[in-house]
C-alpha cells in the first residue's frame, strides 16, 4: 500500500524534490500528501501543487504551543504514515512529537551524535574533522537527539569552506533521505522504547551508508 509521507520544510526543499524524484523514478512507493513550513515563502512549497501546501507564520500566534498544535492538526487531517522534516528549521514541541510518535524522521547535517544543532559544517571544520557527514534519525522532543537509523560520511577536503563542504554532505542528505524513506514506506522501520528497529532488530549503531562521491567534487 503506498505509503502517505507528509513533509516539513523551511527552505528550498532540496531534499523534498529528492523524495518527489525518487517517487517519480518508481524507486520509492510513497506518495508526498502535505507539504508544511513556518516560511510561506519557503520554494519548498512550490515543489508540489497548491492543495498540497500549509504555511503559517509562527510570530502570529499567542504562543509556539499554539502554532505546533495548528500544526499538528493540519498534518493530521492528511492521515500520514510518516512526517519527514526535509530542512525544517523549527524545533518541535513535545505535544506535537507524542501526537505522530515513532513516525516523525530528520534528516540532519552531521554524524550524530556529533553537532547537533546549527552551523555543522563550520563546527566539523573548526575540529579539524577527517570526515563529516549526515544522519537520518526519529525525532524526540530533545533536538537532534532521536535514534539515529541510518548514516553516510563525506570526506573533508583540504581547502574546503562550510560552504562547499554543506554542498557536499547536501548531495548525501537526498540519497540518505531516499534510503531511509524507502525503508518507512515498505514498513521495514519502527521506533520502540527509543530505539530504531529495522526488520524486527534493534539498530544499536546505525546503518553506514558509503555514497560514492561525485566527481569532480561540487565546488
Ligand atoms: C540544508 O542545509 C540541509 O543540510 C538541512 O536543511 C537545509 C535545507 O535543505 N537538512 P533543503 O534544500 O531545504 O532540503
């Protein structure tokens, strides 16, 4: 049965049109029902037909409670199997995970537990890192800090900028982001007591994914 994934984003929704791609290719069996953000100028929105689209400007409301509750209830009414925040730069509140618990995943720029948080690339290069990379993992009310399902390093380069180096770990994100959702959608993932379980076995260290890079790298 294709699976019904409503997405979160506050960007250019790179990583939604990841999942539309992967769902045109006939590589993923999922349908997008609901498109979400907090920016109504966000182009993510612009990636799926108008009926598909929620936006609303959190500062409108009394209070954060009250936009997540909006929130929730709008994404609710389109009977997701899974709410994927592809880029959504808000931090969900505790009422709005409890409500789709165990069905809510990110996708995040690090090799979690490492920089949770913004500004990751600046942090990995700050550390001299060797490898960075990006994390797909269930979300918590605790930011970033869900079980961690599935993750793909990126090598640093010498001379790299945080800005060419998100470039890079970006181009992971979508092939990681497809991955996971594939597992979603063919029921395969499950989150129990905290834990990620793929095909009934807890995953006490996530999948490495190795995404062959592409070359030349991205500048
Ligand atoms: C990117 O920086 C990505 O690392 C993070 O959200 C940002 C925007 O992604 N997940 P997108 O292009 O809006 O999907």
């Amino acid at each position: 049965m294709t699976a019904r994934i409503t997405v979160l984003a506050s960007g250019s929704g790179s990583n939604l049109q990841a999942l539309l791609d992967a769902i045109d290719a006939g590589q993923l069996d999922a349908q997008v029902v609901g498109v979400f953000s907090d920016k109504p100028a966000a182009f993510a929105l612009q990636r799926v037909p108008e009926p598909l689209r929620w936006s609303r400007v959190p500062k409108e409301y009394a209070s954060r409670e009250a936009f997540d509750a909006d929130l929730a209830d709008a994404v609710a009414a389109t009977t997701p199997d899974w709410v994927i925040c592809a880029g959504y730069m808000r931090i969900l509140g505790a009422a709005f995970v409890e409500r789709f618990r165990g069905r809510v995943l990110n996708i995040h720029p690090s090799l979690l537990p490492k920089y949770r948080g913004l500004h990751t690339h600046a942090r990995a290069l700050e550390a001299s890192d060797a490898e960075h990379g990006a994390s797909m993992h269930f979300v918590i009310p605790e930011l970033d800090a869900g079980a961690v399902i599935a993750q793909a390093p990126v090598l640093v380069l010498a001379g790299d900028t945080a800005e060419s180096l998100a470039r890079r770990v970006l181009q992971v994100e979508h092939r990681l982001l497809v991955h996971v959702a594939k597992l979603a959608a063919e029921g395969r993932l499950a989150e129990h007591d905290g834990v990620a379980i793929l095909d009934g076995h807890p995953l006490f260290t996530p999948q490495r994914l190795e995404f062959a890079p592409t070359w030349p790298p991205v500048a």
